[in-house]
C-alpha cells in the first residue's frame, strides 16, 4: 500500500513536541541544577581566594560583624575538641588549591556522615556563606595579615 505524503499539518506537530521538549529540559535544568554548575556548598569566590582562614574571619569581623559574633559565640558553645577541629579543618580548606577546594565542596554535598559537621553543623557558615558575605570577605580579606590566630577568640 502506497503512503501519502507528509503533510504541513505533521510538521507543525513535530515543531510543538519539540518546543515541549525544550521547555521541559529547561524547567528541568533549572529545578535540578548539577552540581558542578552550582556554586554550592561553598561559594566560588572561597573556592578561588587567595586568602587564609584567618584573613577571611578578620574581613568578617569588619565588614560582616553580626555574622562574626553569631560564629564566635556559637563556636563557644561547643567543646573544646571541636572547636580545634573547625579551625583544623578550616586551615585545611585554605591550604588547599582551588580544584582541591572544589573537590572538597562536592565532597561535602555527598558526604552526610562528616565528623565535623555532624559535631557542628555550622562549623564553617562563616567561611561558606551565600549571603553576599563570601563576597565581603573576600573583596577585604588580603588587606589583613594572613596569621592572626586572634581571630579566632572573637
């Protein structure tokens, strides 16, 4: 049997199933965003500072002093144990390089069962924040000496 031609009609279909499926990768890529486009857990900015943990926490203290004393209070309220460990593994982090960093901050997306967040969940918020404080931190962070260990006394 013999086929009739395609006609405009199916092509104009053809064209609505693919515009729908472009409209659904994209809803889709925005509510799944990877992981690797994401600039979380850890803002790029932190992944790219040139800056030590002390640095950034001077910077904080200065120019976002609320959410200085909110950590150094809340640091305070842990064991002594843990707090060595926050300022051990935030000294880590900054030793690290930029790749390292990022390896790190996927890590920490599919690591549920970190001993240092599990002891204190909010260990590194200060260093990690989204809030435009990563960016104040790290605007004003090299105009301070890179090992002041005051800092982290509050």
């Amino acid at each position: 049997m013999h086929r009739p031609p395609r006609t405009r009609p199916a092509r104009k279909w053809s064209a609505v199933r693919a515009g729908i499926a472009l409209l659904t990768a994209a809803i889709a890529a925005t509510a799944f965003p990877a992981t690797a486009a994401a600039d979380y857990p850890i803002p790029h900015r932190m992944i790219a500072t040139t800056c030590t943990a002390e640095q950034i926490l001077a910077a904080a203290r200065d120019y976002a002093p609320i959410y200085y004393e909110r950590y150094v209070i809340d640091k305070y309220n842990k064991s002594p144990q843990v707090q060595q460990a926050a300022i051990d593994s935030a000294l880590y982090f900054y030793s690290l390089s930029p790749a390292d960093r990022r390896a790190y901050s996927e890590q920490l997306v599919t690591n549920f069962a970190d001993p240092m967040t599990a002891s204190w969940p909010n260990w590194a918020k200060i260093f990690f924040n989204n809030k435009g404080i990563a960016a104040k931190e790290t605007d004003n962070c090299a105009n301070y000496p890179p090992d002041d260990q005051s800092v982290w006394d509050g």
